[in-house]
C-alpha cells in the first residue's frame, strides 16, 4: 500500500523527467490525437453539436449559481428514496464516517468504483489502513493500484504499462501465470475482481451527476464494474462534491450526452446507472442501504470566490487535457496530484493551496483551447490568470506564497517605463542596444529570467530603429 | 466525531451568500410526444447496437423469439440460465421452453446471498427491458421485484427480450415517456449499450472485462 | 471612409518586427484609409496582466484609453493585444464605474487588422501580390480568444500568386505564451518543434501568422535549427513585396 503526497511542487523536476521519456511522448501525441478526434467526429454527428455544447455549458452555469437550493432538492428527493445524505466538510471528517461505518457494518471488504473525488480525499488508504480491505475494480485503476502508482491519464489509467509490464505486475502481487495476451490478463482480473464483487460488504462510488428533481445520482461506464459495485454489495457509499448537482433529469440526459461524446467520443457509455435510493421491499439485490456523502472540502471556498467560480462547473470529462498543447507533452504525472491537464492546473492550486502547487498556473501558454471544448463552460484561461494575480498579490486566503520582492520591483519597473513615452523610448533603445551587442541570434547571453528563451531559439534580431522612430522620420518627410 | 446536521447548515449557509435562487421549477423540460415510425426506429437501432459489439433480432412471433432463443443458447454452449420475471418472458413461456430444451433454469432466489450465487454460475442471463432508444442501440431496464440487477450484469452473457412497441427515438423521449413517474423511479435504471468494454491495457479493445461479454436484444412484434 | 482610424502598434513590432509595422501602413496607404499613428502610445499591458500584476496593468491601460479615446477604430497587428483591450481592460477596471465606461468604448472600438478589413470595411480583396507557396497559423488568440478564423483566410484567397496549402494542426498553439517561453523553455521547444515539424511536412515556403509574438517564437525555432521556410506576418503578405 503507497500512500500518495501531492508532488505539486516537484513540477519542473517531473517535468524533465517526463518530457525525456520519448515513448511516454508518442503514447500522449497519439492517445490526445485519438481523443480529439473521437470527440470531434461525435459531436459532428450531432444535429448541432456547438449549440449542444453552449446549453451544457449553460445548465452547469445555472446549477452552480444555484447550487445550494439544488443541493436542498437534491436531498430531499433522495431522503424520500430512501437514502441517507451524510455531510462532510472535508476529507478527514468523510474518511472518518466511512471508516466508522464500515468498522459499524463490521465490513472486511469493499469494492471501489473510479472516483477523483475519493482519490481526493485519500479513501482508499485510509480503509486499507484501518483494516478492510479495498480494491479498485476499474481495471486500470486497478492495475495502478497493484503498482502503487498514480493514474498516467484521466480516462486511461494505466495505458502507458506494457502488457509485458501488467503481466509481471499481476504474476508478482497476484500470482497469476505471466502471459503476453491482454485478453487473458483481462480475464484474470475480472475472476479475481468477481470473487471480491460477491464477497464485498461495502461498494463504493464517486457520481458523474446528482439529479436535483429526482434525489438519483447517476454513473457513468463501460466496464460493469460500478454496476457490480452499486449492486452485490448490502452497502452502497457514494462520494459525491457538491458541485456534481444539476437541476432536472432531462438537464442530466443533455449533459451525458456531452460527458460521453467529449471523454471517449461515445454517444453513450455501455452503462449508465441511474439510482434511486437503496433497494426497494422485496427486491433481491442492490444495496439495503445507500449512504449519499456530500463533500466539501474546500469547494464552498473556491464557490465563494466569484473569479474563481466556474471551475465548479466541470464535468469531469478530461477533454481539455487531450486539447492541451502542455499536457500532451508532459503528461498527467507531471502535475503532481488527483486533477491533471488544464483543471489540474486550477485546481490543484485551489485545493491544496496556491504556494503548495505554484508552476501549475504559470506553465501555460493560455491558449484557450481548454476552454473552446469545455462541455462544463469552465473559464479555464481566466482563472490562471486570476490565480497568477492572486500569487502576485501573496493572497493569504489561497495560501500564496509571498512573490519575491525582486519579482515585484521587476513589474515596477516596468509599468514605469511604459508610462511615459520618453522612458519608454530610452530605455527599448537602451535594450535593443545591450542584446546586439550580447549576439543576437548564435551567442545567447540574456539575463537569468530570459535565457529559457535561447536554449533552442534564436534571439529575433532587434530592430536598429524602431516603427516609432520610422514613422516619426516619415511623417517628418511627409510634412515637408 | 463529524455532525452531519451541523455540517449541512456550515455548508449550505456558506454558498448562499453567494448564490441565486433557481429562478425555475426544478420540472424536466418535456417535449411533445410523437408518433414513432417503429420500423425506422428498428433499423436505428440495430445499425446501433450492432456497430457496438452487440447482436439485434427481429422476430414476429411467439415461436420465433423461442427458437432465436435456442439458436443463440447453441451459439453460446450454455446449460445454465437465470431469468427475470418480466411479464414477456412469462407469456413467452420462456422457463418451460428451457427446460424442455435441456437448459437448466435456475429457481430464482429470494435470499440475496443465494441470488448472487445463481447469478455469478449461470451462463446467460435472460432479462426483457422497459424501453429501448434506437439512436444509440440502448436498452433501458428499470430495476425492480421483477428484474434484478444482476440478471443481466454477472453471467457472461445477456440477452434482453423487449416488444417492438418499447422503441423510442433516444433518451430525450426517455425522459418525455417517463413523465411524472420520474418523481418516482425505481431504485436503479440501468441503460445498456454493449457488452462490457475496457481498452485498459495497452489500449487494446477487450469484451466481458465485468459485465457480460455477450449482449442480444431480441425484438418480438 | 470618413471614420478616423488609430493605428495601434504591438511594443514587439515596435521593438523587433518593425517592418510589420511599415506593411500595415503600406496597406492603409494602397486603400486610401487616412490614419494616425499616436506616437505616445507603448504597450498594451498584456505582459503585465499574464503576470498577474495588475497595479501595473491598470495604470497602463488607463492611459492607453485616454491616448485612443478619439478615433472610431484602433487598429493593430495582433490578436492579442486586442483581446487584450477588449476582454481585459473592462475586466481589470470593473471596480471604477467611470473608467469601465471608457474601457468598454474604447474596447468596442478595437480590431485585429484582418477583422477590420473583412468585417469593418468589407474587403477581402486588398489588391496584394505575393508570389509563394504558403501555409497559415491560428494564433490562439485570434481563432480562440477573438473568433477570427474566416477573415485572414477571404484575404489570403486573393493575394495574387499565393498559393495557399493546408498546415496540419493549424489551430493548436505555437508554445509562445509570452513569459512562458523563457520560464518553461522545455515545454515551449516541445510545443514549436511540433509546429515546426508541421511547417516543414506541409511543403509550404512560407508560414503566415497575424501574431507578432507566434513569430517571434517560430522564427526564432527555425533559425536556430536551420529548418527550412520562412515566417511572414499577415500584413506583410497583404503589402505585397
């Protein structure tokens, strides 16, 4: 068992790392090539695939604004089911009521559907911890979990391991034959995972959605194993944030027609759950009891905060990873933590702090391609904007780091310089002298802050006068 | 020790100083109900279901659906079943048949631990369906006494017997059909559009990593 | 026309590209379109704002407001200094009604150079020759963050002896992102080796973009490592050679 710290920090080290991994490159290039296709082909199968896109957009906006009422309806509609809504303001207070839980049930086995929100909170290790024994049933979650390593991609786990690699993986923790066909790779798990569906005490889920008119949270599929999990087992315990609620069933349906067609260019996934409560009198499976646990930890703060707002309004999808010219080259490790790709990148400094994950707002190049594709209408570029504001500004509430004095002395100056025309001119020409005397072009030789510049580009050549004073001398010749 | 009430009002009283009150009932949007080319849909869906890895057939009678039935139970090599008690599976007279045919049903379980176990040792799982949406080849299954989960979920093989009547054009006519009972559904809804799927190692399509690696859906008239 | 028209010069083009500059204003001349170019003008700000400094930022784009408040049009070579102007500078003065006010004129009033020909004027056809093989990047900030896509494209269509040839992965970003390029240098190079490899498998001579700082950066990958092909700004293209 591997108990896995945020690496946050460790961004420009993992960075090297992972850009130096030549096959890990062409297994990104490629598996984001295949996503954005899958993705654009299905949302042009749409009657109108933009306009489908603009009215998720519009649902996720209306359902955060109004989050809290729909969170009110959400439980109560669920209550009426017959689930039990739990509230828990951060990880420690939900690992701690899952764990009591469990110990209550006397439970010694859980099965775990894929879930950020849990691997949030850090769930499965706790339980582990704490005596019962936990297994991930989506199989590249589960094969991540054997290795004690974090997921290399958002919608494929495990897919930068060989089969070579599974193989030796499960011979050595499983004891399973070794063998170099997947399919018999994949049918070892699924009979050790089934013998662990039929014999769980306790099932455990995260949800793609909470449906405010109906108290239903449904999941989304395509291996069975969160049917199994929400089904075998006599406990069913959901994990849901509380930004997951949407308003109606048919706001629901809209948006998993986008989740699916933007994570994996699927009309639909093989399974959508749509769960009501626990089981009803004189069913024969499903669970007696469904416990709803609606999680804050440190949502509510994000929600306060009108900059950072919309980053509530994902779905989860992973698209704007695959569209991410940054991620595609470095890939989800680099980023440290649960979220990876340009949410990674939001809210990874959101949850954990601003001085806890610095490089993940600078690293980007803005380009907005995140937010062109976003089913969610998460204003992505804008808040890396804001939270480089807020690290400038050393934002105590975000827990920034105070921004070294030189750094800030830097802006300084050079606000002043553009402030007045004269400074202006002196000083670029002051510049443009310095950089043709240092080499332009071949010999880089630029202040500490610049260099990155050269190390695999020519400096441009400055200009000897400026369109400034070319147009001022033209203008003069004009006159006469 | 965690106190949920307490936690609710810290949580929901924190988010409403900066929220906005829904300015619309929390009601689905319905749109009209229209008459359905069955046929049409039909074609849909097989188109659908079929480019998803999954087997569509078309029967007219009573007869025909039994000896699709035995066709596919062949195809599969199965001596074992598990099957709901949907109402179509009763008038088809689907145990007797089976039986008949040496297939052995096994007796459907009341205690839940017995019921896993019948489910996870049949071969195949004979389930009908509530609804099925021909855009995407998806059957819809509401949960309850009279069809369990795991019917259609632990054997390796499932095959869903529905009336050509249940087609829809897609899920949007789901919630439109569902209507006021969507204040009232059952415990799970379970859409199915395949077998199970993963590409999880080395991006290799595999069927049946969970679920069922076979999935038929026959229509009967 | 009758409008006035500013001529808003992005601080790169100024400092390093001013032949953009000249070009802009070899295209106004050859169309007629009387225009000022306010030489108390420096820089938008935009470096200020990725920085997150924004004490700075508002200063500066205060003055830029009050130095165009006149013309009908401002009119600059770039995508993102508009986006700029447009989307930020209400932005950043959103706590100063009166100065929101001038923002929000000034930013209605401002145009990347291809929207102000195509949409503004109605022209696509600027009476340009250019003889080249020729490929077009997106700069992100122009297709994405503006909306630009047609326009630049109508007025390349009728440069005479440009031949125009697809770009493969036209539309993802170069890697420039202004400081980003010197701060993460390593990512940058994988993102404009990507764009440059594109360049060269497209057979084009020549890559067309309507952003100083793309060029700045694709340039400058190329001559480093001695690929093929030359960068060209749009205006550059539109004044012929």
């Amino acid at each position: 068992m591997v108990v896995i710290e945020p690496e946050t920090n460790n961004f420009r080290e993992l960075v090297r790392e992972n850009l130096a991994n030549e096959q890990q490159r062409k297994l990104l290039g490629d598996f984001s090539l295949i996503l954005k296709a899958l993705r654009d082909f299905s949302f042009g199968e749409m009657a109108d695939g933009h306009a489908a896109l603009q009215g998720g957009q519009k649902i996720r906006e209306y359902a955060v604004n109004s989050l809290p009422y729909l969170l009110e309806t959400f439980e109560e509609n669920a209550t009426k089911a017959g689930a039990k809504v739990i509230w828990a303001r951060d990880a420690r207070e939900a690992n701690a009521f899952i764990i009591s839980l469990a110990k209550e049930k006397g439970a010694d086995l859980c099965v775990k559907g894929k879930s950020m929100v849990s691997e949030e909170i850090g769930l499965r290790e706790e339980l582990i911890k704490n005596g019962i024994d936990t297994y991930e049933t989506d199989l590249g979650e589960f094969i991540v979990q054997l290795a004690g390593k974090r997921p290399f991609h958002i919608v494929g786990p495990a897919i930068n391991m060989s089969v070579d690699e599974v193989s030796c993986l499960f011979n050595q923790v499983l004891g399973f034959d070794k063998t170099q066909n997947p399919v018999d790779l994949t049918m070892a798990a699924r009979i050790f995972l089934r013998d662990k569906f039929e014999g769980a005490q306790i099932g455990i889920t995260g949800a793609n959605m909470a449906v405010a008119e109906t108290g239903s949270i449904i999941l989304v599929e395509n291996e069975g194993n969160i049917r199994f999990s929400t089904s075998a087992p006599e406990t069913h315990i959901a994990v849901v944030g509380i930004e997951k609620v949407v308003p109606t069933l048919s706001d629901a349906t809209h948006m998993l027609k986008l989740l699916t067609r933007s994570c994996t260019g699927q009309r639909i996934s093989e399974y959508v759950s749509v769960i009501t409560g626990p089981r009803k009198a004189g069913e024969v499976d499903g669970p007696e009891e469904l416990y709803i646990v609606i999680l804050d930890n440190g949502r509510s703060r994000i929600y306060a905060d009108e900059a950072m707002k919309s980053a509530l309004q994902c779905i989860k999808c992973g698209l704007c990873a695959a569209v991410c010219p940054v991620y595609t080259h470095v890939g989800g490790y680099a980023y440290g933590w649960v979220y990876s790709g340009p949410i990674g990148a939001v809210l990874n400094p959101l949850l954990l702090g601003l001085g806890k994950a610095k490089h993940l707002y600078q690293a980007t190049t803005l380009c907005g391609a995140c937010k062109d594709y976003c089913p969610g209408g998460v204003d992505i570029p804008n808040i890396l904007l804001s939270l480089r504001e807020r690290a400038m500004a050393g934002d105590r509430s975000l827990a920034a780091d105070r921004p070294p004095v030189r750094q800030k002395i830097f802006y300084c100056l050079w606000t002043w310089v553009l402030m007045d025309r004269l400074r202006y001119k002196i000083v670029s020409k002051l510049f443009r002298m310095v950089l043709r005397i240092a080499g332009v072009g071949k010999l880089p030789i630029l202040p500490a802050g610049l260099s990155g510049w050269t190390q695999c580009r020519n400096m441009p050549q400055p200009a000897k006068k400026s369109f400034h004073d070319l147009y001022a001398e033209t203008s003069k010749w004009m006159a006469l | 020790m965690m106190h949920s009430a307490t936690n609710r009002s810290i949580i929901l009283n924190r988010l409403k100083r900066f929220a906005v009150r829904p300015d619309a009932p929390i009601e689905s949007k319905i749109a009209k109900n229209r008459v359905h080319d069955l046929d049409a849909l039909y074609s849909s869906f097989s188109q659908a279901l079929t480019a998803n890895g999954g087997t569509v057939i078309q029967v007219n009678k009573k007869d025909g659906a039994l000896e699709s039935l035995e066709n596919i139970m062949k195809e599969l090599d199965a001596d074992t079943a598990v099957i709901s008690e949907d109402s179509v599976l009763k008038t088809l007279g689907l145990k007797e048949h089976l039986n008949t045919r040496g297939i052995n049903v096994l007796k459907g379980e009341k205690n839940p631990t017995a019921h896993k176990g019948t489910c996870f040792s049949a071969d195949v799982g004979i389930t009908g369906a509530d609804y099925a949406l021909a855009d995407t080849g998806t059957i819809v299954i509401f949960h309850g006494k009279n069809n369990a989960r795991l019917l259609s979920l632990a054997p390796p093989a499932h095959i869903a017997i529905v009336e050509k009547g249940k087609l829809l054009p897609d899920i949007d006519t789901l919630v439109a059909e569902i209507g006021p009972s969507r204040r009232d559904l059952p415990s799970a809804m379970t859409l199915i559009t395949g077998p199970s799927l993963t590409a999880d190692i080395a991006l290799q399509a595999i069927y049946g990593v969970h679920g069922p690696k076979k999935l038929y859906v026959i229509f009967i008239e | 026309m009758s409008d006035s028209v500013a001529l808003f010069v992005p601080c790169l083009v100024d400092q390093f590209l001013p032949e953009i500059g000249q070009s802009v204003v070899k295209v106004f001349r050859r169309l007629g379109i009387d225009f000022s170019c306010d030489l108390r003008q420096t820089c938008c700000g935009q470096p200020l704002i990725n920085a997150g400094y924004t004490e700075g930022a508002k200063q500066v784009a205060k003055r830029f407001i009050s130095i165009f408040e006149g013309p009908d049009y401002i009119v600059a070579p770039s995508g993102s200094c508009i986006h700029t102007v447009r989307e930020h500078y209400p932005r950043l003065l959103a706590d100063e009604p009166e100065w929101h006010k001038r923002a929000c004129e000034v930013s209605g009033r401002s145009y990347e150079l291809s929207q102000f020909l195509v949409s503004k004027l109605g022209l696509d056809d600027v009476d340009a020759r250019y003889k080249a093989r020729a490929c077009l990047h997106e700069s992100c900030a122009i297709l994405r963050r503006l909306g630009i896509s047609d326009e630049p494209k109508s007025l390349l269509k009728n440069v005479k002896g440009l031949e125009l040839v697809p770009l493969n992965d036209a539309d993802v970003c170069c890697g420039f992102g202004g400081e980003f390029a010197a701060h993460y240098p390593n990512i940058s190079e994988a993102i404009v080796k990507d764009k440059a490899n594109n360049f060269q498998a497209s057979g084009a001579d020549i890559l067309i973009l309507g952003e100083p700082g793309c060029l700045l950066n694709i340039r400058g990958y190329i001559s480093h490592n001695g690929l093929h092909g030359r960068v060209k700004h749009i205006a550059e293209i539109l004044a012929g050679e």
